[in-house]
C-alpha cells in the first residue's frame, strides 16, 4: 500500500490541487487533520470528481456548520470522524445529561464537542484536586504529584474509556469512537461501539 501525502498551509481554502493528486493516485481513502472547512472542500471536489472514497478526520476537523453548508451532502455520503470525545447523539445518560444541561442553560449557543470535553476536563481537574487535598498539598508540586496518580476515571461516556494518568509521559486513553456526519444535534452520529487498534495499543509515546 503506498501513501500519497499533500501538505497545506492553515491559511488554504481551496483542496482542488490536493485532490487532484488523490485522484490520479487511485487513493481508497483520505486521511485529514485540518480545518473544517478544508474538510469540507475536500469532501465536496472529491464527491465532484466522482473520488468518493472514505474521507477520515479527527476531531478538529469536523464543525456541526458544516452540515449547513453545500459539502453536507458529500460529507454525509464519505465523512467518518475520529475522535475520543463523544458525539452528542451518544445513547448515555452522561452525555445525554451534560448536552441537555448546555442547551438548557446557552439554548442560542451551537451545540459542539467542547462541551464534552471541557466537562470531562473538569472533571478530570475535580479528581487531581481530591487527590491533592486528601494528601494535604495543593502546591503546584502536589498538583502535579496527584495529577499523576489518578486513575478509572470514569467520564460516564464522554470519553471512550476510562482515563489513566498514572503512566507519565503515555495517553490516559487509546481508544476513538467513529461517527459519521448526519442532520443530528451536534452534526455527528456515532458508530454503536468505541474502536481501537492493536498498533494503538502498543504506541510507546517515548519511544
């Protein structure tokens, strides 16, 4: 299997040329770290140029505006979203409660990943600050200490697994869910399990 990379500049609006190459390439499917917009030039030339592969992004790439603009349809036919942020159409109580919350308390506010993640962010921060006090040091030095030593935080969904933080330097978690592009709260609606690999799994961030 051979890999056709192009590079793009932040400041980039048009993928045509990029997609050119995938084309002539013969690629069988596209993987995408970039804006959402840039995705979804390159989902609505491709569709265009009849390259209607899977079209893979993680989860800076994908905007729920983006299903209102003319890349939906192409977006809805290709697009998979990688990301261990749950959608907000993900059947949990958690992620149902939280969603609910956000709407209820910012109802003109788009509704976003960040809310998930800021919540499991701060959550995450609650356990360090436990941990800090039942150690009796809230030092900058004890925070860190305790950051490191929490571990089965359970986010209730937000987060695919469980978060582990007692391995330095190593993700909390490797595992992403799948979600596809849909007219949904949020934009996304997710695959019915999580997904990991074992290359993953075994991805030593230190070497």
């Amino acid at each position: 299997m051979s890999i056709v990379q192009q590079k793009i500049k932040a400041t980039d609006e048009d993928m045509s040329g990029q997609v050119a190459a995938f084309k002539k390439a013969g690629v069988k499917a596209i993987a995408i770290t970039t804006a959402p917009t840039q995705l979804a030039s390159v989902g609505g030339i491709a569709a265009s140029q009849g390259l209607n592969v899977p079209l893979v992004g993680n989860n800076p790439t994908f905007d729920p505006a983006l299903m209102k603009t003319p890349a939906a349809k192409a977006l809805k036919a290709n697009a998979y979203i990688s990301s261990s942020i749950s959608p907000w159409t993900l059947d949990k109580p958690k992620v149902k409660a939280v969603g609910k919350s956000f709407q209820a308390a910012y109802p003109k506010t788009d509704p976003k990943a960040a809310v998930q993640f800021g919540y499991a962010q701060a959550q995450v921060m609650n356990e360090i600050l436990n941990k800090a006090c039942a150690d009796k040091d809230l030092s900058r030095a004890g925070l860190v200490k305790a950051s490191h030593e929490i571990s089965g935080v359970d986010t209730g969904g937000l987060i695919t697994e469980p978060l582990d933080y007692t391995k330095k330097g190593e993700p909390a978690e490797r595992a992403v869910y799948i979600a596809r592009p849909a007219d949904v709260t949020g934009g996304l609606t997710p695959l019915p399990q999580t997904f990991d690999y074992p290359a993953a799994k075994s991805y030593k961030v230190n070497g």
